[in-house]
C-alpha cells in the first residue's frame, strides 16, 4: 500500500472503512487506500446484533501484519447495542459478551483501541425517577472484569475508548463532564481512553463552531477524564445545530461545525498523535455517487487543515466548495 503515515505525522487521519465481502484486507485495506486512509475503523461483528463470529485468525493476522507494514493504525468499534446501563439482565449480558469479542478480536488484529458508547439509563427505579446511580453501579459491576480480563492480554492489548453520546434520552455520557464519573467507575483504569465524537460533542451542546469551543471542549474533556486520555477522534461535521442532541453527520466543513473548528482540533495540544477517523455520509443514495469520493474529499480536506495554508483558515471560508448532504 503507498498511503503509509510517516512516522513523524501528528495526526494520521482515515476512515472506518467496510470489510463485508472480501474481509478485513481485502475490502477494509483496499477501501483506505482507495480514500487516502492513513488510519483505519473497522467492525468486528454486526453492529446492530449480538452475533459474536470467531473470524478467520490466519486473515486477523493478515490485516494486523499489512497495517503494521504499512503503518497505519486500525480501531475497532463494538456494536451499537452494547448498553450497560440497562435494566435488562439479558441486555447486560450480551453487552458483555459483546464487549469480550470485540476486545478479544481488537487485541488479534492488532487494533489500538475498541470503541464502546457510553450507553443510557434505561427504565425507571421502582419507586420512580432516574435510574442514573443504578446504571453506572452496573457499568463498573459490568465493565470492570472486563478491563481486569484486558489487563491478562498484555502490554500490546487494545485501550477500551468510551465515546460519549449525543445527549438522547437518559445518556450516561454525554457531556464532557460526564467522563469524570464512568472514569471513576472504572477505577481510573490505565487502559480507559476517550473516543471524541465532534458530532455527538456538538450536539450535547459543546459549540465547536465558535471560536474558542475547541479550546473548551478539549480543556473540559481534559479535566474530567485526565491528561492522556483522549486516544481517537471521530471527525463528524453535524447537519443539526450545537445543542440539538442529534446525531446526524455530515461530510467535513459542510456542516453547522465547519472546517475551521476541525483545524482547530488539529492544532490544539491535546490531540498531539491522536488519529482522526472519519464516519461521515459516503453519497450512497446519489445515483451519481462514486464509490469513496466523498470520503476521499473528506480526508483529502482534514489532511489539508492538519498543514493548512500559511494563510490559515478563515471562519468565513468554510463553506467554501463544500455543498450539503
């Protein structure tokens, strides 16, 4: 592959890419290069079922080997249903299961992080009321073995990335202040990363459209989670406004975040060898689309604010040659 990071680079930025068909290498590893990808997400298991496949370990060590030739970092992302904070014993189970596979498949293929939503409060306690303390006593009961089984895999073993959601329903996580919590739930365990969704940020109503929001956003993560742990960002422009708590992305600057703030995130010292992958719309409903232009335009356009013009970027410019979805 020839779109290898080099190894001084600040911010490898890339794409979750698809791997039905032809598997982790033959269509996850030829869909980055297609787009440019110097890092690589990918899906391990159904993301909207509780299927735990076993995979093919000789096509696991495949992929773990051509990244690591090539130099890009891979992350996996654990299936949409895993939610700990449910009142649902079976629910709690087979997000544990859920969970298990991912980081045990992550750890095969070389993967860096598994990343996990923080999950909600669902129910109600049975006098009434929010289920809130209920539900993060379960996410330690829950996730805490399972961060104990981590530690038995080794130093090479995936961090465990907790992405805060984009405040719908009775969110456990949310806001960055929220991370301080689920972090002491977790006994501050020194695998537990963050997985910084711009979108889900947004709409929890951290504006990183204004011009010190960036700033703010990543000094409140900071306080609440603590210093090293911001270990991948979801770069998502959002098609709804600051505060709107919808998770509706859209492609790179042509959203309410805009291309500046993301040329923020890249500068800003918190993100220092932080990857940014991109989960943004790919146009598969245009009958015109061709496959991977949009995400190629999107990490084509990241790459450029990551060494942006001795000009800068101006506020006013980030619509520019950017239309809507």
């Amino acid at each position: 592959m020839n779109h290898a990071a080099p190894p001084a680079l600040r911010n490898p930025v890339g794409a979750h890419v698809p791997v039905a068909g032809r598997g982790l290498v033959g269509t996850g590893l030829a869909y980055a290069e297609r787009v440019g990808a110097e890092a690589v997400q990918v899906f391990v298991a159904n993301p909207r079922g509780w299927a735990t496949p076993a995979g093919d370990p000789a096509r696991d060590e495949e992929f773990r080997a051509a990244c690591t030739e090539s130099g890009i970092p891979a992350y996996v992302h654990a299936p949409y249903l895993i939610n700990f904070g449910s009142d649902s014993t079976a629910t709690r189970e087979r997000s544990a299961d859920s969970l298990r596979h991912s980081l045990s498949r992550g750890h095969r293929i070389g993967a860096l992080g598994v990343v996990v939503h923080t999950g909600s409060a669902v129910g109600q306690e049975p006098g009434g009321g929010s289920r809130y303390a209920a539900a993060m006593r379960q996410v330690r009961e829950d996730v805490r073995p399972l961060l104990d089984e981590l530690d038995a895999l080794g130093e090479d073993a995936p961090w465990l990335l907790l992405e805060p959601t984009a405040g719908q329903g009775s969110s456990l996580c949310s806001r960055m202040e929220d991370l301080a919590a689920y972090v002491e739930a977790l006994d501050h365990h020194p695998k537990v990363g963050v997985c910084l969704d711009t979108c889900h940020a947004f709409a929890a109503g951290h504006d990183l459209a204004d011009p010190e929001g960036v700033a703010k956003t990543l000094d409140a993560l900071t306080a609440a989670a603590g210093p090293g742990r911001l270990r991948l960002v979801h770069a998502n422009d959002s098609m709804d406004v600051a505060g709107a708590r919808k998770d509706r992305h859209q492609n790179i600057g042509a959203g309410h975040i805009g291309a500046a703030a993301f040329a923020a995130l890249l500068a800003h010292p918190a993100t220092e060898g932080v990857p940014f992958v991109i989960e943004t719309p790919d146009g598969r409903h245009d009958p015109a689309r061709v496959e991977g232009a949009r995400h190629a335009a999107d990490i084509a356009l990241l790459k450029s604010l990551r060494n942006p013009h001795p000009l800068g970027i101006n506020q006013s410019d980030d619509q520019s040659n950017h239309s809507n979805e």
